[in-house]
C-alpha cells in the first residue's frame, strides 16, 4: 500500500474542497503573478528570485511587485534553508499541495513551454561554468612555474574545455531535440 501511495499524485490525494479553495486565491493573481507562480512549479525547488523571473520572462520590476503579491497571499515564502550556512534564499511553496494545484492548472503547453526555458537557463549556466573553468585554468598556466611536462597536461586540459565550448551550441540543440521528442512521445503515448 506504501509503494502505492508514494506513486498517486498529491493532486489525487486532496479534498476537492481544498484544491477549489486554493483555485479560488489564483483566480484573484495578476498574469505577472500568476507566470511568476507556474515558474516557481515548474522548478521546483532552488527558487531564486533571478530564476523566477527568468523563466517567467518577468522584468525585475514586474518580478519584484509579482513576488510581493504572492508572498502576501501565502502562496510563496521567502526562504530555503541552507543547512551548510544556516542561511535562508530564495522562495519556496508553503506546502507540496499548493505547488501541485498550480502545476496543474497551467496546463501542458504552458509547463512545457517553461520547463524549455528552465532547461535553457540550466544549460546556460552550465556553459558559464565551463567558460570559466577555462578561463581559470588558463590563467593558472600562464600564472604557473610548472614544468614542461606538467604544463603540457595543464594545456591540454585548457584545451579540451575549449573545444567542449565551441561545439556547445550544438550539443545544446541535439539536447533540447531530445527533450522535444521525449515530450511528444510523452504526448502520444496519453492520447
């Protein structure tokens, strides 16, 4: 029974009078709000502020007066505990059964349309990554008083980061195909 509770999804373990209610406070968002409110769904979790309104292509003013409406009617709050620092970031649903209900009602193409954003963004900061461990390592040869052939291994290195860099537009490509057709065969397979 276990097993098969832990796979029923929290929208099927709710009272209809709680997700009407909960409908009923999104029913009252603004559109800024309200795509603030999808992103935060579809992420997750790791709900900064920057990737809030990145993914919900919100302006930071937009994002700002967004984030303030929904913190004020409890469908978001400020903080995530950072056990490592003891300190709170971000945002974060007061309870599963909130993020579920929206989730929901935003529907499949507009999650879908998100979840690509969110994917983009991630691959994004992945390449800056790179970009910078490049960069860094780099620096450290140039900075170095390594021998011959351990500058030779540092260089190498420097340069496999180099060529993952130029071929990354086309690795992000074939990565966002793949989730395309995930998503239709997804979409097929529950028709």
């Amino acid at each position: 029974m276990t097993g098969l509770l832990a796979q029923t999804p929290v929208g099927e373990l709710m009272p209809l009078s709680v997700i009407e209610l909960i409908r009923s406070q999104l029913a009252r968002l603004t559109p800024s709000a309200w795509a603030l409110l999808v992103a935060g769904a579809v992420l997750g979790q790791g709900l900064t502020f920057e990737r809030l309104i990145e993914v919900a292509q919100l302006d930071e003013q937009q994002g700002l007066r967004a984030s303030e409406e929904l913190l004020r009617s409890g469908l978001l709050c400020e903080g995530t505990l950072l056990k490592e620092s003891q300190a709170f970031v971000g945002y974060a649903f007061p309870r599963e059964m909130i993020r579920e209900v929206v989730y929901q009602e935003a529907g499949a193409t507009r999650r879908r349309l998100m979840q690509r954003r969110a994917s983009m963004i991630t691959s994004r900061q992945t390449f800056r990554e790179l970009f910078l461990r490049c960069a860094e390592s780099e620096a450290n040869l140039s900075n170095s008083d390594l021998n011959g052939a351990d500058m030779t291994g540092a260089h190498l290195q420097g340069a496999d980061l180099r060529k993952a860099l130029m071929n990354w537009p086309s690795l992000e490509g074939e990565l966002i195909h793949l989730k395309q057709l995930n998503q239709a065969k997804e979409d097929y397979d529950g028709l």
